[in-house]
C-alpha cells in the first residue's frame, strides 16, 4: 500500500528507492581552511584564499570532521577504511570557485553499514548504507534580487558527509522514516545539527520502476531537492506515479536529474543525467592518502552514546512504556533526557510520559520551541506531577498550574498558597457542599430517584463547580453516592 498510488498498478510494478544524504557537520571550521563554518552570516564574510580558490591556495583537511565521518560510520555499523583517499569532481558553476568539489570516489572512508526503524505497521525495516564518504559544500547562488544573481561564499567548503543508501526502500514511508532514523542518529552522535529547514540536512533520491519478481533494476531517475520529511514522501510519490504511468502506456523512462519544486508538487527535469565519468573524478593532488588508526578508530566507537534503537529499546524495557509513546520520547536526546530527569525526581514513569506527551509537547508544538529552551526544568514539572500524585492538587488544576508556572515562572508551592487551590479532601467540608446542592437541585433530584442515574454525573458538576474545582474528586464522588443511597 502506498498512499496516492493505485494498488491495482502496485501489484504488478515495484518501486525502488535508495537515498543520498547530504549532513553538513558540526565542526568549528570548514573543511580545508580556517574560516568558521558558520550559518546565516552577511554574505562573503567568512571566506579566506582556500575557500575561494585563490592561485597557490593549498587545502588542509579538518581532522574535527574525519572524526565525525568516522563516528557516524561507526553508529550505522560500517567498516572503516584504513587508507582513504580524497578525489576532485569536476564540474562548472558559478557558486564552485575551484571548478571541482573535493570529494572522495573509489576509497571512501565508511562502507557497508545498516540502518533499522519501525515503520508504521510496526514492523521493522533495515536499509544497507553502501558508503559514507566526506566532501567539502558548495556556496550559495541567490536569484531574482532586482533581477540579478548573486553569490555566496560563505558555505564554501562546509564540511559534508554524503550517506549513500543500496536501494532497500520500496516506499515513500519507508524512506520517510529511514530519513527521520538518520536525521535522529546524526543528532544523538552530535555529527550534524541535522537542521533540514537550514539546509544541514538535504535528500536526493534514486527512483527506478520493475514489475514485481524482477531482479534487476529499471532505468532510475534522480530525484533533487527533497529538503523536508513531507517533500521526501510528496516528491517520490510524484515520482513513481509518473514512471508507472510511462511504463503502462508502453514507453521507456529515460535517465534524468529531477527537481522536485516543493510549492508547485511536481518536477521539472534538470538535465539528462551524466554519468560518473561526466565528472572526471581523479586523485586529489594536494591532499595526501589518509592512514586512520584503528586504535583511534576503536576509540571513537566507545565513546559512541546509547543510540536511538537502543535508547527506545530501554525505555520500552526499563519504564514499561507503550512503543508509539517511546518513539516520541526519543526523539531527540535532548527530549529523551528531559523525560528521564523527571523520572529520577521521583515520578512513576508513565505519569511523568502522559504530562511530557499531552501538556509539554502541546506547548513545544504552540511555541514552535524545542525542549532545550523549554523554561519549566525538570525538576519544577516533577514537583507539579507530584503534588497531583499525591492529592495536593487535582490534575485539572493541575493543569492550570502548568500554564500559570510557565506564564509566570512561579513553583507549584507558591502558585497553590496564593490562589488557595490546595485540593479540599476534608470529608466533613465537602459533605455540607454535597448536601447543600442536593437541596439547592430538588427538580433532578426527583428525577434521579424516579430513575434517571445519569444525572449523578449532574450532580458531580455540581458539587465540583461549587467547590471551584478543588474538591477532591475521589471523595466527591464517594460522599454523594453515600448520600445518595441514604433515603
Ligand atoms: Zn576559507
């Protein structure tokens, strides 16, 4: 099943889908030079001889960034090459001073690695990773200021991972998701700041049609552009229902680059696509080979942090938790941590999942914040579950105290001692509001005793309301029954 595709055509054609990850890294500097490596600078403010390819310029390789390649390899379980070498692409456009790209081709650092994740049906999927290998970022063309171009150098040599997928995936979901497992694993390792909205995360796609028991592959396209989770599943959806309906009107898909335009759905082609040998490739000859040391490279794997599988697998094991609630919890470390800190102030962990799923997520999602910058820490949310844990409050109120503690950067203590909601569990206190209700309601009173039991639920507002939510709800509900049942 794919959504927007036909299932009678989907059981005759097969799609398959492997992905070219682009992660700029969380280095200081770029790649091969000292310039910061920097976002959303005034154009050309960060930029030096290297990056600009100035005659006699010579590249020096940012070991910061080699250790983060190897990292991620490690964390999608590839092997790393001991000898890896760096190659020139070739090619020509304006936001490419050197008119080559510093990459590498036949010796990539990381090779054969796996990722896996949960789809939605919550089976699980895993998706090879042919190769990682480092590159340096072009710069930035700007079009259509008072009809002129403009460039910037800024991005210049950014240092880059490409994460080279085999073409495991059959469906836009799955590509989905396995784009959301990597952008996860980026972040945990802190290899990338994975942002896709400023361009540190960016998604190509290889798609290719075959009738469904064929072994070989069809004629791909490739697919540029796909910089959000919804483009990603927009765009190869676009895709496939476009080479299933050439193929079903006879005709044969041709070889091509694609751009998906996010704004219109559709793609245009950007040019028919060049082969590897189009580019040239050849040695980089002002960088030599590089010799890593497997002791280094050990180093750096235990030094890994518990990764997403693992982290989900233990918050399934160790909180009894629900899975799809696990795997918004970890979604990011960051989230992840904050769940766990309330957890080791002392909440029962599904209570402490329930407030940080309803109220803290509701307010993240209202603020557009991330939880980095969510200003109730920890331990003032784990004091706010307790007091309704515990009966201070009732969770209603609880609630209003939330929002009153984040509005005015107050305690639970102080908010419940200034506006008296101290929860009223005094038997004797509530009984005379329960009684005066009664009295104050004979209409549904008699219509209760002639059978219509609904009107307890009724009677519960009542009291409720008279008590301006603080009452007890337990002790309500038990007082009236009693009292009830009395005559
Ligand atoms: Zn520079």
């Amino acid at each position: 099943m794919i959504p927007g595709v036909d299932p009678r055509l989907l059981e005759k054609w097969e799609p398959v889908i492997g992905l070219e990850v682009h992660a700029q890294l969380a280095t200081e500097s770029k790649m091969f030079c000292r310039c910061r490596r920097i976002y959303g600078a005034p154009p050309n403010t960060h930029t030096c001889p290297v990056c600009l390819a100035y005659p006699g310029a010579l590249p020096v390789l940012n070991a910061q960034a080699v250790e983060f390649a190897i990292r991620m390899g490690q964390a999608v379980g590839c092997q790393i090459r001991s000898l890896t070498t760096f190659a020139r692409k070739n090619y020509f456009y304006p936001d490419l001073p050197k008119g080559y790209q510093i990459s590498q081709y036949d010796e990539p650092i990381c090779e054969h690695g796996q990722l896996s994740f949960y789809l939605e049906d919550g089976s699980m999927s895993t998706v090879g990773i042919t190769r990682i290998h480092m590159e340096e970022d072009a710069g930035k063309t700007i079009h259509g200021v008072k009809n002129e171009s403009y460039v910037d150098f800024n991005r210049c040599g950014t240092p880059l991972i490409e994460i080279v997928s085999e073409p495991d995936i059959r469906s836009p979901h799955e590509a989905r998701r396995y784009l959301e497992r990597l952008k996860q694993t980026l972040e945990y390792t802190a290899v990338s700041q994975a942002d896709m909205e400023k361009g540190n995360l960016r998604c190509d796609a290889n798609i290719s049609i075959r009738p469904r028991g064929s072994q070989t592959l069809g004629t791909r396209t490739e697919m540029k552009n796909l910089n959000s989770f919804r483009g990603v599943e927009r765009g190869l959806t676009y895709e496939i229902n476009r080479q299933i309906q050439v193929l079903e009107s006879g005709g044969t898909v041709t070889l091509c680059t694609l751009n998906w335009d996010e704004a219109t759905g559709e793609t245009q082609i950007m040019r028919t696509k060049e082969e590897a040998h189009d580019y040239r490739y050849f040695p980089e000859p002002d960088l030599v080979p590089l010799l890593i040391d497997p002791q280094r490279v050990a180093a750096i794997k235990a030094s890994l942090p518990e990764l997403p599988a693992a982290l989900e697998r233990r918050f399934t094991e160790q909180y009894g938790l629900r899975s799809q609630d696990v795997e918004i919890l970890a979604r990011t470390r960051q989230l992840a941590a904050y769940y766990e800190a309330v957890v080791q102030a002392g909440v029962a962990p599904t209570d402490a999942a329930q407030w940080i799923l309803g109220e803290v997520l509701r307010v993240l999602n209202e603020e557009h914040q991330e939880i980095q910058d969510f200003p109730l820490k920890p331990a003032a949310l784990a004091e706010l579950i307790q007091a309704t844990t515990q009966g201070t409050i009732n969770r209603n109120t609880g609630k209003n105290v939330f929002d009153k503690m984040l509005k005015e950067g107050l305690s639970v203590t102080e908010i419940v001692e200034r506006d008296q909601l101290a929860q009223v569990s005094d038997t004797a206190a509530l009984e005379d509001t329960v009684r005066q209700v009664l009295a104050g309601s004979p209409k549904e009173l008699g219509r209760y005793r002639g059978g219509e039991a609904k009107l307890f639920g009724y009677f519960m507002g009542q009291v409720m309301a008279a008590t301006k939510g603080q009452g007890d709800p337990q002790v309500v509900r038990s007082l009236l029954q009693q009292i009830l049942d009395e005559s």
